[in-house]
C-alpha cells in the first residue's frame, strides 16, 4: 500500500510536471509570437515600399507590372509563414508528446510495481486471476503503444501533404505569374 511519503512525492513530481508541460506550451506559444511580430515588421515595411513605388508609377501599364510583380513574392511568403507556424505547433506538439508520453510510461511501470507488489501478498489459489490481470494490463500497455504508433503516422502524412500543398501553390503562383 502507498505510505503518505509516497503519496507526497507522487503529487510533488506531478505537480512539476505539470509545470514543465506548462512551461513547454507557453514556448510555443512565444515562438508563434514572435513569428507573429517579424511578420508583422516584415509586412508594414513591405507596404510602405510598395505604396512608395505605387507613388512612383508614371502609367496604368507599369502599375500592373508592378502588381503583377507581387503576386509571386507573397504566396511564397505567405506558404513560409504557413509553414513557419505549422512547424511550431508541430515541434510543441511533438515535445509535449513526448514529456506525457515520458510520464505515461513512468506511470505505467509504477502501477505495475504496486499491482506486482499487492499480487504477491495474493491468496493461494488466485494464480489464474492474477495472471489474467497481468495479461490486461499488458493488453492495455500495448494498445497505448499502437495508438501512439498511428498517431505519430498520421502527423507525419499531414506534414507531407502540407508540404506538397505549399509547394504546388507555389509552383501554380509562379505559373500564374510567368503568364502575365
């Protein structure tokens, strides 16, 4: 049976875990804004150059050049910035997966220590029980690994579509452009 030292320090290293996890969200979270405000910089000075050479511009035909000249530039911008922000989530989502999935094991080997150590004290003749507990907790240890194993599956075949997204809307902008 758990002693209260035990139950203090379970809630001790969890408490800190929680304050990890925490700590690894909000890094995300900061990553994204500082994303956020070099883009903003970056756009706010593209505008008022732009708007200076739209200023500039002595007829109708050099106006659409002009235009047309930004049409490429921002869909690639607009495709990094994409990707910028899905690399974020995606590395976050990817530390914090793997500080939980970290404690899900530690917590798996300690439930199995305490039901180990409480099936030793067992009745006699409960062998068949205990074996069949056993066998469903390793049942249920398992399952976990294979949903963890589709998972890490599914967010690599979504990496790979947004990155085959990103690169034909380029290559359809720059299509589109050439055209002009």
């Amino acid at each position: 049976m758990l002693n209260a030292e035990q139950v203090i320090a379970t809630n001790k290293a969890n408490l800190n875990n929680l304050f990890s996890l925490t700590n690894q969200a909000f890094a995300g979270v900061e990553k994204l804004v500082e994303l956020n405000l070099t883009a903003a910089r970056a756009a706010m000075s593209e505008s008022a150059d732009h708007a200076k050479a739209v200023l500039s511009v002595k007829d109708a035909q050099e106006l659409l050049a002009l235009q047309a000249g930004l049409i490429q530039p921002l869909a690639e911008k607009s495709a990094a910035y994409s990707r910028h922000i899905y690399d974020i989530a995606s590395s976050t989502s990817a530390d914090l997966s793997k500080a939980i999935e970290a404690k899900a094991t530690e917590g798996q080997q300690a439930v199995l220590g305490y039901i180990d150590a409480a099936l030793k004290n067992a009745p006699a003749g409960s062998e068949s029980a205990v074996a069949f507990f056993k066998q469903a907790v390793t049942a249920s240890n398992n399952a976990v690994e294979s949903v963890q194993k589709v998972v890490k599956q599914a967010t690599d075949l979504a990496e790979t579509n947004l990155q085959a997204v990103t690169d034909t809307a380029v290559k359809a902008t720059k299509t589109a452009t050439k055209k002009r």
